[in-house]
C-alpha cells in the first residue's frame, strides 16, 4: 500500500455520492440500532477517524475500510467525509477491508470465516498465506474456515441464539447432518453453555458408535434355484458328452422324497476302438 503522491498522509473531505461501496466487504448484517448510535455520535462529535478510499477514476473513489463510519454519516445527512486516499491493488484492498472488520469485536464469525474463503478463492491464496496477509496463526485460518463446513441454516441458528464459536466447533464433530441438527436445537432449547454442548456432542457420537457395533452382520444371500430340473440335466449332459468322446463313463440316479442323488463312474483309462483293416 502507498498515498499518492499528491494528497500523501492529508485528509481529504470527499462527498458521500462519490464513495463507492468495496465489493469484497466481508460484513453483510449492519446492526440498525447500532448505526443509529454512531450516527448521533458523529453528529454530536464528527467523525473521529478517517475513512481509507481508493481512486477509482477523476471523481469517483472505492471505500476499502470503514463502511459503519460511511453508512452511519450518511444517516446522519453528512455528505462529505474525512478520507485518506491509499493506493492498492484490488487483493490488498480486499485484505483491509477484511483485516480492519475482523479486528472489529462485533464481526460475526462466519462473516470472518466466508470473507477469509472469498479472499482465497478470488485470489487464489494458500491457507498459510491468507493467515501471513492476516496477521493470524495458520492454525487460526484453518479453524476459521472448517466452520463453513456448517450448512448455511445451522449458521443462522447459531448466530440467532447467540451461541459462541466454541458452540460451533463442538457441533462440526457431528458429520452425520440430521444428528447435528437435532444436537444444535438441544444445545439451543435447553440453552446449554460450551461444556454442556460438547458433553452432549460426545454422548451423540458414544451412541452412534454403540449402536453400530451392535448391529447384527448382514447375512450373505445365497442364490436358490428351485427347479433342480437344471442340475440334473447338467449332470446328464456331461455324462453323455464324456460317452461321446470316447469315455465309458456311466451315472446312476437315486431319488427319495428328501434328495436326489447321482453317481458318476468315469474310468481312469479311455478304451480304444479296434482300427478298421481294409
């Protein structure tokens, strides 16, 4: 990141119709009660804190940090702001949009986690360099991001009852979706805390396990042919195609109400026809 030359380190007063909104803000849910507390503050005391923007073109600018400040001046029927005009690159101002909101207490998780996902995947980073961009461990990174494994619902859910991230990561031990779910609406109902939460998630898997050790093993299916009309006229056929080759063998059939049961003699040594003298 650099200041252009000809506004370095100055304050510039920029109009609010001329600040574009940073397409990769990771903060989607603006708290209206919220901003309307800012914007009485900035009225009451201006806005303490410049905004960063970027130059677009001749007139207009890009906000890359300080989007709360900008909506909340606005309520406030401010039309020129306080900027620092930066020069970056559309990745670096992607990564302070995304570094000054998570630096930010009220950022939500999953907030964090899909604008961390979106910054790799637009700008094809590793896990290890998104965490260096970041300032965060990669194990932090990774942590952050295994929390999207979560459906989009059982998020909701989760922001709605205003459950923690450790609330979260307890429940991502639970692969199995419907058990996660029913898990979630217990920890919910019964407002359990984080300790609760996980003793129940272990019992869940316990009962899994349990359950699936004590199913009985699934018995091969045999095949069953009820016409034994087949077997026998194989066994007569081989018999008969031995003779044909020049093997006396011979079969002898037994049948009682209970089985059938065939005899079959082949002799070891094949007799040999007399050759006809002309």
């Amino acid at each position: 990141m650099s200041f252009l030359n000809r506004d370095d380190n100055k304050v510039l007063l920029i109009p609010t119709i001329s600040i574009r909104p940073n397409k990769t803000q990771p903060r989607k849910h603006f708290e209206e009660s919220e901003l309307k507390s800012l914007s009485q503050s900035i009225v009451q005391n201006g806005i303490l804190q410049p905004l960063s923007v970027r130059r677009i073109n001749s007139t207009e600018f890009e906000l890359v940090a300080g989007e709360r400040r900008l909506r909340a001046a606005i309520m406030a029927g401010i039309t020129k702001v306080p900027c620092i005009v930066i020069r970056c690159s559309d990745k670096e101002s992607a990564v302070y949009a995304l570094i000054e909101n998570i630096q930010r207490r009220d950022l939500g998780m999953f907030e964090q986690a899909r604008g961390i996902a979106r910054l790799i995947r637009k700008y094809g980073l590793t896990q290890e360099q998104a965490a260096i961009y970041l300032g965060k461990k990669q194990s932090t990174v990774a942590n952050k991001l295994r929390l999207l494994r979560l459906t989009f619902d059982e998020q909701e859910w989760i922001v709605s009852a205003s459950l923690s991230e450790r609330h979260a990561r307890a429940l991502l031990r639970i692969d199995d979706e419907t058990l996660r779910r029913e898990a979630l609406s217990r920890i919910i109902a019964e407002n359990l805390n984080v300790n609760q939460s996980e003793a129940l998630v272990t019992d869940i898997l316990l009962r899994r396990t349990s359950t699936y050790l004590e199913k009985p093993k699934k018995i091969e299916k045999k095949i069953v042919v009820k016409d034994v009309r087949i077997f026998v006229n194989t066994i007569t056929k081989a018999v008969d195609t031995m003779r044909l080759s020049g093997i006396n063998a011979t079969s002898c059939k037994n049948e009682t109400d209970e089985y059938i049961e065939y005899t079959v003699k082949i002799p070891k040594s094949v007799e040999k026809k007399p050759k006809l003298v002309v």
